[in-house]
C-alpha cells in the first residue's frame, strides 16, 4: 500500500508546493503507517528528484520519456493511473493547481476513488476518510467523507508548510502503457516565457486596484514584485478599462489564487474580489482609506498613498533581502 | 456546429450563507441563486461565437442537473442567448453523480465542444469538467483563455505554467475555462427576455448512480484575527519576516 504524491515536472525542474505536498503526505504517513510514493512525468534529472528524499519520500516513479513532456490531460491521468495501480495507491495526492485541478478528477473516475479539492488540513480520521475542504467560494467549510477504497485529494498549498524528514530515495525508471501517447491534441503555437512567474504558481502576489490611478502607476507595481520574485494581478475595474491584461484579473469572476502573500494595493475589497483571494495565507492591504473594507479581510495594514508607499516598500524589502 | 455550456446554479456571492438540519444542508430560504459566474461567461462567449456570422457555431444549449429550483436560472441562459435548455432532474450530492447524469446525456448527442467553468461557487470542486471529460473519454482543455476558428476547426488557447499555447483537438473537447474566455457577461435584452418564455426547456429523468464522497457538515470558517496595523515599510518588512514568517 501507498501514499502516491502527483510530482509536477516543471521543464525538469519541481517546485516548492512538490516538497510542501511531500510533507503532507509524510504527515498522513506518520498517522497510517503507509509509505510515501510518488510519480513524475517528462524528462527530469534523478539529482532534482533526490531533493524529496528530504521530506520523506521512499520512491518515485519516473515516466521520464520524452513523449510525454508535452502535457495530454488524458495521457497523464494514464501515467498516474497505471502508477497508482503498481504502489497500490490507498491514497493520491495532487497539488490545487492547474494540473491537479485537469488530471485528478480524470483519475477519480478511472480508479472510480472519490475526490476531494480544496483540502484544508490533514484528515481528521482516516478510517474512514474525513476530511475538511473549501465551500461556497470561502465562506464556509464542509466535512467530506470519503468513501471508496482508493481515495483522491487536492490539499490547498501554503496551508501546511515544509517539514523535513529525511529517507532513502529510490528512483525507478517507469514506463507506462500508453496507446496514443500524442492522441488528439496538437499544439499548434506556443508563447512562453520561462523567466515569467505564472499567477496562479506564484508564492507573492502584488495585485492592484483602481486606487493606483493610472496604468503606468502599476509600472511600481511591477517593481516591488521583481523585487520578490512574484507575479502582478489586479482588480476586475482594472482588466476591464485595459490598464491591465484580462488574464490578471483575480476574484470571483477572474483567477482564483492562494499564494503565500497577497498585497492588495489602492482594492476597496469588494466581497467579489475577496472570493478569488481569500485562500491567501497572508493578505496585505494598502489603501488611503481608513474604514475600506480590505481591512475586514487584510492580516496587516498600511494606511496612505500606495503612489508613496509602494516605493518605499519595494526600497525596505530590498534592503532585507540583500542583509539575509 | 452545436456547443453545449453546463450551467451550475448557485448562491449569490454577495448572500449571507447559512445551514440547517443540525449544520448538513444549505438554508436555502434567502438565496438568490445565480448563473455560476464562470459558466455564464463561457455562456456568453458562447452566445457571442453564434451571433458571429464567421464563425461555424450556429447553436448553444446549456444544460444543468438540478431540481424546478434552477429553472429561473435556465430562463436566463435562453434570455442571454441559448437556444435551448436541458434539465436533470435530480439533486447532485457530489461532482462524480453530476458527471455521470451529463454523461448520460451527452453521449447520444452530437455538439462541436462542450464548455464547463472552472469552478461552482457552491461546492468549489473544479471536478466536473474533467470528470465529464474522462467518462466521455473526450480531450480535456483546461485553463482555456480564448477560442478562435480556422474555418470550421477551433484554436483554443491555454494558460501554461509558463506562457500560453494554442491547440487543435482532434475529436469532441472539454473546455474548462476562466476568466479571458469572455470579458463581461452578457446583459440580456428585452427581446431575450421575451423569447426566452417560449425557447424549449427540457426535462430528463435522472440516472441512478451513487455519489462517492458524502458532504456531511458544514460551518462557517473561523474568524479571521483583526487586522494589525503598521505604520511605516520598514515595520511591515519586520513584521512580514519575523511574526508572520511569510518572507
Ligand atoms: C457579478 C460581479 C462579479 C465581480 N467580479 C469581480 C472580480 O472577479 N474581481 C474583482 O476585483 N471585482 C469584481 N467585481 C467588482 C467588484 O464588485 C468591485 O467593483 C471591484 O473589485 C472594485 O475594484 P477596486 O477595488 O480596484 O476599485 P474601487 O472600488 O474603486 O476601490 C479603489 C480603492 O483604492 C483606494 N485608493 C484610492 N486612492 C488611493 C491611493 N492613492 N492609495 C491607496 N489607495 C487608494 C480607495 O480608498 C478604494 O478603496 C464584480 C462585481 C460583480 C457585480
Ligand atoms: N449541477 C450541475 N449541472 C451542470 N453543470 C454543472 C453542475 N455542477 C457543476 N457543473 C459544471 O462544472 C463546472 C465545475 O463545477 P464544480 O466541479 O462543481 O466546481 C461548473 O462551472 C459547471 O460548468
């Protein structure tokens, strides 16, 4: 039996939410007994698997044929499938993200185990499978029970954190059964940037409103989030009047993002916005006013004007950075 | 080409929610119900691609599982723009007997491609579309920003980890799409209105499948602690760093 965690293989690199959902498992190991597994696909270095050793994972299985380094949601949930079956999986873990978010349900019905997203903290009982997750866009929390043999969920990153416990690592070569490993889907254009940090991966999220005041402003912006390696987002008024890209905009009806800092700069904090944002571990809010209700939601606050403000923060978390 | 949207019918964000039956069913008695807005932007985008007259789409039907409660919803969708809406008559107790029922459906149907939202905003699954998909065994798009046609053939373009791509399916396609798909929802018209009462709505028996994850309590989430205030960049450096823990 098995504790299999969904490994994303980001052009050959992983991720910190890869070793954050290493210690969950690890977590639910120490409860159950039951090792921790794990599965990647495309082409990646053993060095950059070993890393996960650290936080207790015993054994990854490795679909490192190069075919599969283009993602085939289909084609993936194979893989997953058919690794699952090996390690007879009791459990399968995927990251809350896009990937998690288009394999896992896939694989709910193949391996007919039931699926809970938007998992909040480690399952209170395990036999059987209780669990708390998301509901109603944040506003409440629902008890799941799960229950089927084989059990599949998605924990919400940033709510756990890393924990090490190292273990022997093995790392064996997997090559699945795929029939049409291509199938249906043909790329026909790709625009990536490798240096830009996705919205919906990153760890820090400057996002802004309309109380920036122009587009240009949103240049500061971009700034402080060089500055921390994230990513800009902003309110749906701001997409909307085209001072910012459509697919930046966060809340109920743009992306949902639950990153490990979210600013909320010159953002009244409309229940709409709040929606998409409120997953976030820790949401900082900068606004001129006072009594915006940003502040209901915000762990920290700043009063004032962001225009001033923001390059003084950008200046303060530089220096901090360049002393650690 | 026909095009199929699921419609999932769900609170309001703006209502206060609450629960009965000792904390295990929504109290439904102050909801306003909705189109989910992510479905009602992949709706209108739909209604958008018909009403194009270069484009190949000629009809939008919208579908949802879902008691009488949901009808004023489905009227909505045919105000928008849909020509035609089917309902499952049965409350779905979780995202896989949902699947199944659309399945049900859909598979003696014949549509260019089926669009699901990302995300309900009741139940917050991002479960259907894929499971939909992989019951069909159908391509799944997610992350699907935008849609073009080279002649009768769609481009979907989607978000990647790192960039955006643009793909052919070859075959149906589940989209699975956010925001990007459709700037602003449709606003329905007078004359929508007015014909929306005499646009077919359908009624279907439900499927008998189990569900496999049981919703057993709900409570609203703790309070979060009051926001701290800070007066200066420096402090809310510090503080982010040695209280929070978070840089
Ligand atoms: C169905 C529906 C769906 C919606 N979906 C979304 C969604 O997905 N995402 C979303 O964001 N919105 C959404 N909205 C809109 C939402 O209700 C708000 O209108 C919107 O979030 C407001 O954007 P804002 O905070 O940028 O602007 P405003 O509400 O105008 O707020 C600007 C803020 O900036 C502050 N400010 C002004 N000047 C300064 C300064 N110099 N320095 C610092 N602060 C300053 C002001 O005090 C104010 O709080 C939706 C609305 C509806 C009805
Ligand atoms: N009861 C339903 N009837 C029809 N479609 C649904 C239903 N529930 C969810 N969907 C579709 O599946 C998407 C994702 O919903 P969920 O998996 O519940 O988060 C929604 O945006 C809808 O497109």
């Amino acid at each position: 039996m098995s504790i299999l965690v969904y490994i994303r293989n980001i052009g050959g690199k992983i991720k910190k939410q890869s070793l954050e959902l290493t210690s969950y498992a690890n977590a639910m190991s120490q409860s159950t007994g039951i090792p921790v597994v794990g599965v990647v696909i495309g082409e990646i270095e053993n060095s950059v698997l070993s890393e996960l050793g650290k936080y207790g994972m015993s054994k990854v299985l490795k679909a490192g044929d190069a075919q599969f380094n283009n993602r085939v949601n289909r084609v993936y949930t194979r893989i997953v499938e058919q690794a699952a079956l090996k390690l007879d999986a009791k459990y399968v873990l995927f990251p809350d993200n896009n990937q998690g978010k288009a394999i896992a349900p896939r694989l709910s019905v193949r391996l007919r185990a039931g699926f809970v997203p938007q998992v909040l903290d480690l399952p209170s009982s395990y036999e059987p499978l209780v669990v708390v997750k998301r509901a109603f866009t944040g506003k409440a929390l629902a008890t799941v029970e799960v229950k089927t043999e084989r059990k599949i969920m998605s924990p919400m990153l940033n709510s756990f954190g890393l924990s090490e416990s190292p273990a022997e690592i093995v790392i064996e070569d997997f090559t699945p059964d795929i029939d049409e490993p291509q199938s249906r889907l043909e790329i026909v254009d790709k625009k990536l940037d490798n240096d830009a940090v996705s919205l919906a991966d990153a760890e820090i999220v400057v996002s802004g409103g309309r109380g920036l005041k122009s587009a240009e402003n949103f240049n500061l912006l971009e700034k402080l989030s060089d500055t921390l390696g994230g990513a800009v987002a902003c309110s749906r008024p701001v997409a909307d009047d085209g001072w910012r890209p459509a697919d930046e905009h966060v809340g109920q009806t743009g992306k949902v993002i639950a990153p490990n800092i979210y600013f909320a700069i010159g953002i009244s904090g409309a229940i709409q916005h709040v929606a998409g944002v409120s997953g976030s571990k820790c949401i900082v809010a900068i606004n001129a006013d006072p009594e915006a209700p940003i502040f209901d939601v915000a762990d920290y606050g700043m009063v004032g004007d962001a225009l001033t403000i923001v390059p003084e923060l950008n200046e303060a978390f530089k220096n901090h950075l360049s002393e650690k | 080409m026909r095009i199929l949207v699921c419609i999932s019918n769900v609170p309001d964000t703006t209502t206060k929610i609450k629960f009965t039956d000792s904390d295990s069913k929504l109290d439904d008695a102050n909801i306003q119900w909705v189109i989910n807005p992510w479905d009602e932007l992949a709706l209108s985008r739909a209604v958008e691609l018909k009403e194009d007259a270069g484009s190949p789409v000629s009809e939008v039907e919208v579908i949802t599982v879902g008691l009488a409660h949901t009808e004023p919803t489905l009227r909505k969708c045919l105000a928008i723009g849909a020509d035609k809406a089917v309902r499952i008559d049965m409350e779905p107790l979780d995202a896989y007997q949902t699947a199944a029922q659309l399945d049900a459906y859909i598979k003696n149907e014949d549509f260019g491609f089926l669009v699901c939202g990302i995300e309900s905003g009741d139940y917050n699954e991002a479960a259907v579309g894929g499971m939909l998909a992989e019951r069909l065994d159908f391509v799944s798009v997610s992350s699907v920003s935008s849609i073009r046609f080279e002649g009768d053939t769609p481009i979907f373009q989607r978000d990647v980890a790192n960039g955006k791509e643009e793909l052919k399916v070859n075959g149906t396609a589940v989209l699975i799409v956010q925001k990007g798909f459709a700037r602003v929802p449709k606003i329905p018209n007078m004359r929508g209105i007015m014909t929306a009462r005499s646009k077919p709505l359908q009624i279907i028996k439900a499927v008998s499948k189990s569900p496999l994850v049981e919703f057993k309590t709900y409570n609203t989430p703790p309070a979060r602690e009051s926001v701290k205030m800070v007066d200066n960049s420096k402090e809310l450096v510090e503080r982010l760093s040695q209280e929070a823990k978070v840089i």
